[in-house]
C-alpha cells in the first residue's frame, strides 16, 4: 500500500465571505497588546462586524501548535497556530465542529517575506486539517496589500476601516507608554492598571462611534482630525493624572526589542518579561506598533530609491514618503494629548544610518536592520541602561542579526544587550540571563542618579520637598537632560542642570 498522497497540492483558499456572513460569523484576530485588541474591536464592532479577540497565548497554546503544525516552524508560529486551535477546540467541545466553521473565521495579517511569516498560513492550515476543521475561514491581509478584498463582499477591509485601525493601535501606543512610565512609580499598586483600564474603554467607545467618510479625501481628512478618538484621549490622560507616583525611587530603563509578535505581546510567549521586569525593580520601555508601521512604510520607498527609472517611480515614491510623514505627525499629535509623556518614536533614516555599518538595510525579514539600529540609538542617546532583546527559537532573520550584533558589542564593549532567546519552556535559563545583566543596570541607574544630585546641587530629600512644592501635572513631558533613567532626569530638571 501506498503512504504517498496522490493528492495534488492545492493552495488554500477560503470559502467566501457573503453579506449574510457578516450578521453571523465572528471574525477571530490576536497577537497584540490587549489594549490595541479592545481598540481593534471597537473598530468592528462600529464598522458593523461581530469580532473578538483571541485570548491571550498561553504555553499550553505553544505545546499544541507545535503538536499539530510542523516541527520547523518558529516559536512564533507554533503560539499564534496553538493559540487559534485551543480556542476552537473549546468552542467545538460546547457547540459542535459544523457550527464553530460557520459561526467563526480568523483574521490576520500575512505576508510572503523571507521568513516564515509568508507560510504562516500553512500551519494554521495543517493545524486546523489536523482537527477536521478544514473548511474553517482563514482570512490573510497582505501587509504589501492590506485590503485584499474577499469572495462574497461580505469581508471589506475598506481604507475608512484600516484608517480607524491604525488609528485604534496607535492609541493603544500611547496609552501603553504611559501606563509604563507610570506603574514603576505608582504609590497604590493597581492603580495605573485601573487608570489603563478606563482609558482603553474611553478609546473603545471612540472607535466604536467613529464615522469615516468612504471617499479617499474624506478618509484622509478624517484621519488627521480624527477628533472623537483625540478627545477620547485627553479623557484617558484625567485617568491617569489620577495615579500618585513617585518619580524619585530609583530604576533601571530597560529596552525591549526584538521580533514583533515576541516584543508586542505580554504573556506567556515572551516569558511575561514586561512584568518580570518590572517586578524586579525595572522601568520598562515598551516597543510600540507605530514603529513597525514607519518601517514598512520606509522599507517599501527604499524600492523605489533604487528604481527611479521606473514608471511612477518619483510619485510612489513621495507618496510613500508623504504618508510616513502623516503617521509620525499624527502619532505626536497624540502623543501631545498625553501631554507629551509618550516616547518619541525614533525615525528610520537615523535607525538605518546607525545600524548601516553591520547590517544592509535592504534584508528584510523580521525586523531587518532595525533591531541592530534600535539597539545602538537606544544605547547611545541615553534612551536606556539596558536592553533586553527577545530572539524567537528557530527564527532564521533573527539569527543574522544576532550574528550583526556580535560586532556592534566589539564597537560599544559598555552595551548592556541581553539577547533572550525565546522557545516558551527555557524561562529560567533566559530569565537568569536577563537578570545578571539587569544587577549592571540597576547599579548603573544609582551611579548616575548620584551624578544627578551632584549636578543639580540637591540632596535627595531637597528634591522631594521640590518635586512636592512644584505640582506638576502626573502625565506631563519629562525633559531628558542627558541621563537614561527617570529620577536621574527628574533631579537635574528640578536643580536646571545637565549631565
Ligand atoms: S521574524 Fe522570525 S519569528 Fe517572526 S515570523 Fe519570521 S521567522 Fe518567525
């Protein structure tokens, strides 16, 4: 008998998305923050759309995705794929395999890079086969062709709907950016939790009730006023402004780069290592999506850098440039909402400039040559002590830039760069690691906070009586005068020096 299959190899294609699917069928997606999925869930839920976001990953999600898709994928993949089938199989378990195919489809984004981001697809695809739920709907955006429009007419991911979503995820950004230059310092523990809380339900609501006009001008004209989602935001910074902190307790900084899906989320997949960090005396700088938008955006242009000889070249071109432009005014503009407080986002040309000496910014492939850039810009303008870099197991763009990274640590010997590589059941060995460099961190943070009152000319208990008698605002812009760490900045602020 033979095992070979005398199947042909058909490329899936999902069943079609009709009108009547949109009153029934619930669109799953996940791999992001839990803010930007309530945000990204407002956003559907106003634009018609029954969606829900997946739970969060879990390592019981990692041990089936690596039982039922292939044993080569990354560890990524093995999360994301467990993650959607575990799901299903609890919802099949309650109403029966028939009803979750035609009550559920997945939502999410693809690609044919050069990395297993473009066969991502086929591991959910083996997966679900694996479990009989073949005629289950996967739906892939394309991130070179984000609206790839749907058999049926009942799936439009409409340039009014994908405005409203990157809008929703930048939101999100800036809500997270705050909530962790604050949750180190709160005085009442829980307190900038239940702040965030309240702040992403101010900004589900203004997705939800966001009206986007459907020409292409209306949607661009919306985008940049975009004001119920801008008013939402100065309500969430009252939250906020409500949580007592003390910004003089002294922390590390510590940066988190790395591959997207293990730099997003918080969870199981990258070891909870925004809350381990941060439980073990760190200030956490997350990495927030915009910058992932900005780098397709300047990777795309770098096409037609090359190729001004062909047709349309100068004008997609300038429009890709024009658009980059749009996102980083519109993020500032948010981030101003927030007073200020959000970290600016860095810009490509100065993350391409400095990583250029180790690594062609043409590779693409998971983050291409902005985690050697982001790793030197936040080293050397003082945007942190230490940065913590998760490398998924079995991910082969993140291996080069490793491979890069090996001759940015002969160029900067003083870098504190934890290279964290993340399988999902190797926590300790990771984590210890992380660990011994963060102790260099943390006596880094109290040198140079001591440089900080010698500068200032303060003592530590002039500086509180200080901070005290100055009020300032909670969520307000914090100047950085050369130091890395927030009470360093906040000592030299309230003496009027530098480092
Ligand atoms: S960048 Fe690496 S971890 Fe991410 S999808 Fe590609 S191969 Fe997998």
């Amino acid at each position: 008998m033979s095992i070979v299959s005398q199947k042909d190899y058909q490329a899936y294609k999902p069943r079609g998305f009709t009108t009547s699917d949109k009153e029934k069928v619930t669109l799953l997606f996940g791999g992001l923050t839990w803010r930007a999925e309530r945000l990204l869930e407002g956003v559907f839920h106003g634009s018609g759309y029954h969606a829900r976001a997946l739970p969060q990953a879990t390592k019981a999600d990692l041990l089936r995705g690596r039982e039922l898709a292939d044993v080569g994928q990354c560890c990524p993949t093995a999360f994301t794929a467990g993650n959607l089938v575990n799901f299903l199989l609890d919802e099949s378990k309650a109403r029966g395999s028939q009803d979750v195919m035609d009550s559920y489809a997945y939502l999410t984004a693809g690609s044919c890079g050069s990395c297993r981001f473009g066969q991502y697809h086929q591991s959910y695809e083996l997966a679900l086969s694996n479990l009989g739920l073949d005629a289950f709907r996967l739906f892939f955006m394309d991130q070179t062709n984000p609206d790839g429009a749907q058999e049926g007419g009942g799936l439009d991911l409409s340039p009014a709907l994908l405005s409203k979503a990157v809008l929703g995820i930048m939101a999100a950004d800036v809500i997270q950016d705050v909530e962790y230059q604050l949750r180190p310092y709160e005085l009442e523990a829980g307190a900038t939790d239940r702040a965030s809380q309240l702040a992403v339900e101010e900004l589900y609501q203004a997705c939800q009730d966001a009206k986007v006009p459907a020409n292409t001008l209306g949607v661009a004209a919306w985008t940049l006023h975009s004001k119920g989602i801008m008013r939402a935001l100065c309500r969430a910074r009252r939250h906020f402004d409500a949580v007592a902190v003390d910004r003089l307790q002294v922390k590390p900084k510590v940066k988190i780069t790395g591959e997207f899906y293990l730099q997003t989320v918080e969870g199981d997949p990258n070891y909870n290592i925004h809350s381990w960090l941060e439980k073990e005396g760190a200030e956490v700088y997350p990495a927030p999506v915009v910058i992932w938008l900005d780098y397709l955006l300047r990777f795309n242009s770098q096409y037609w850098e090359d190729r001004p000889y062909l047709p349309r070249a100068r004008f997609n071109l300038a429009a890709l440039r024009l658009a980059s432009k749009a996102l980083l005014w519109k993020y500032d503009q948010m981030r101003r909402a927030m007073n200020g407080l959000p970290h600016r986002v860095p810009r490509q040309h100065d993350l391409r400039d400095l990583a250029a000496p180790y690594f062609d910014g043409r590779l693409s492939g998971g983050e291409g040559d902005m985690l050697i850039g982001k790793a030197i810009w936040a080293h050397t303008r003082n945007k942190a002590h230490m940065i913590a870099e998760l490398s998924p197991y079995g991910c082969m763009p993140n291996t080069m830039s490793i491979g890069a990274m090996a001759a940015v640590q002969g160029a900067h010997p003083d870098m504190l760069w934890a290279a964290l590589e993340v399988k999902g059941d190797s926590e300790i060995h990771a984590l210890s690691r992380c660990q011994m460099l963060l102790t260099e961190a943390k006596s880094r943070a109290a040198e140079e906070f001591d440089r900080a009152l010698h500068a200032s000319g303060l003592t530590l208990s002039e500086a509180k009586a200080r901070a005290a008698e100055t009020r300032q605002p909670v969520v307000r812009s914090l100047p950085s005068r050369g130091a890395s760490g927030t009470a360093a900045n906040l000592v030299l602020d309230l003496g009027g020096a530098e480092l």
